[in-house]
C-alpha cells in the first residue's frame, strides 16, 4: 500500500483547487482520489475549472494514452462515478467489487447511494445555508470580492432552490441534525462489526469486512475526510469525531495511502 507510482501520470485530476498535498473538500474529490491510489495508478493533480469540465462539475480528469487505441487525444472524464467505470472498463483500474459476493455488492451499492444520494444533500445544507460565507470565502477564494459577492449569492440561490426541490430544505435543522446522526451511528455500527472480523490492526480497515477495499471505501473515506477538512461544516465535524471507530477508519486508510497529505486535527 502506497502513493501513487513514480511512472510519468497519463491522468491529471482536477480537484477545483490546487493545495498541493492537501485534502481538498469535496468529497467526491477525495473518493476519486481514493480509488486511484488504491490501485497504485499515477496522477497529477491541477486546479481545473467547472467551465471546462464536461460535466460542468469537479471533479473531472484529463487522459493521454489510456484508453486502449488511443490516437493520443486528451480526452475529457467527469464524474468520480462514471470515471471510475470508465477507467474500469478501460483496464486502468480493477474491478474491485467483482471480487465479493452478489449480497455484500448490494450492501456496497447502499451505502454508496445513502452518502452519495442523502448524506451529500445534508452537507451541502450545511456548508452553504448554515455556513454561507465560510463555505463562500473558501469557495470562490481566487475571485476579487465583488465577483465574490454576486457569484456567492447566486450559488446561494440556485443551492437554496436546488434543496427545496430535493426535499432536504423542507426539514428543520433539527430533523436534519438527527438524519445526520442517524446516518454516522450506523457507519460506526457497521465499522465495528468490520473491526471484529479482523485482526491485523497494521492495515486499513474495510467498511463492509472485505479482505480489500469494495467501492463504498473509496466514497466513505472521501465522505469522512471532507468533513474532517472543511471549516465549513462544525456541526458534522462534532458527530464524526464522537464516533471512534469512524476516526480510526479514515487514519488508518490515510496513512496507509496518502503519507504525502496533511491530516486533520483529531481534536
């Protein structure tokens, strides 16, 4: 288990900021992060832009020579999820939820979609309606700040709207509060009964009790590791540092593969 091999990178990942061996905070950054240095495949890192994303989103990565019968055009990939199965199907990197069983496949699909599709939604309330102007000073940092003013209002505006409809906007903090201590407690239920099942404490440790990470360790991680990064979010940095097992997860995959990246404070 390491960094990232030393071969000259074909990917270069944009994460929307530079910080150079630094977490950034987003999450789905992170995961995509994640799931390259799981399987030791070189990349580099620049700032990118969400006007040049495909997408029109970060992350998103640019690939030289990857894609078998490549003609040696940069081609343009967004999304950590259909990255991830593009790279896949490219052979770039491994199929690693081909390995477990169909039932913990399904599991794994679950508790991607709880972060991904639920859990996101309360942070982004968080971040942006709770938070606002630490999550828009950090944000839009590189814009002066009467671009800053009306960048930030309008993506206040747009998120607001987007929340409504989404649902999460509807509820009270409270009720938010509690769906999001619902959803940490049960990842620490879940790395606990992983826990019991291994007993080699030098290695990661994997959230659903595999020998190897599944794809839900790459989307978890990056889930834990923003909140522990980002100023933005002090409610959901309180409950993920109550819950231990959580903590140890994310540092025990840290250490093992990003040695190069600043950690977060544990207190």
């Amino acid at each position: 288990m390491s960094t990232p091999s030393a071969t000259p990178p074909n990917l270069i990942l944009c994460r929307g900021w530079l910080d150079t061996g630094k977490h950034v905070w987003s999450p789905f950054v992170i995961k995509l992060e994640a799931r390259l240095r799981f399987a030791g495949v070189a990349y580099k890192t620049e700032v990118g832009s969400t006007r040049s994303s495909p997408k029109g989103k970060i992350p998103y990565v640019e690939c030289r020579g990857v894609r078998p019968s490549d003609n040696g055009q940069p081609e343009f990939l967004a999304d950590s999820t259909l990255i991830i199965k593009q790279l896949v199907e490219w052979g770039v990197l491994e199929d690693i939820n081909a390995k477990v069983e169909p039932s913990v496949r399904a599991v794994d699909l679950g508790l991607r979609a709880m972060l991904e599709d639920r859990l996101y939604f309360y942070h982004t309330w968080e971040r942006w309606i709770m938070n606002y102007y630490e999550m828009r000073d950090h944000i839009l940092s590189a814009l002066p700040f009467p671009m800053r003013f009306l960048v930030g209002n309008l993506i206040y505006r747009n998120t607001t709207k987007t929340l409504h409809g989404q649902g999460t906007g509807r509820y009270s903090a409270d009720e938010i509060g509690a769906f999001r201590l619902e959803i940490w407690e049960g990842v620490n239920d879940l790395l606990r009964a992983a826990k019991k099942a291994s007993s080699d404490t030098s290695k990661p440790l994997w959230v659903l009790g595999s020998d190897g990470p599944t794809e839900a360790d790459a989307s978890l991680f990056g889930f834990i590791v923003s909140v522990l990064v980002c100023t933005a979010c002090p409610e959901s940095q309180k409950v993920v540092k109550s819950c231990p097992l959580v903590l140890e997860y994310a540092s025990r995959i840290h250490d093992s593969y990003f040695p190069d990246y600043q950690k977060w404070t544990q207190s």
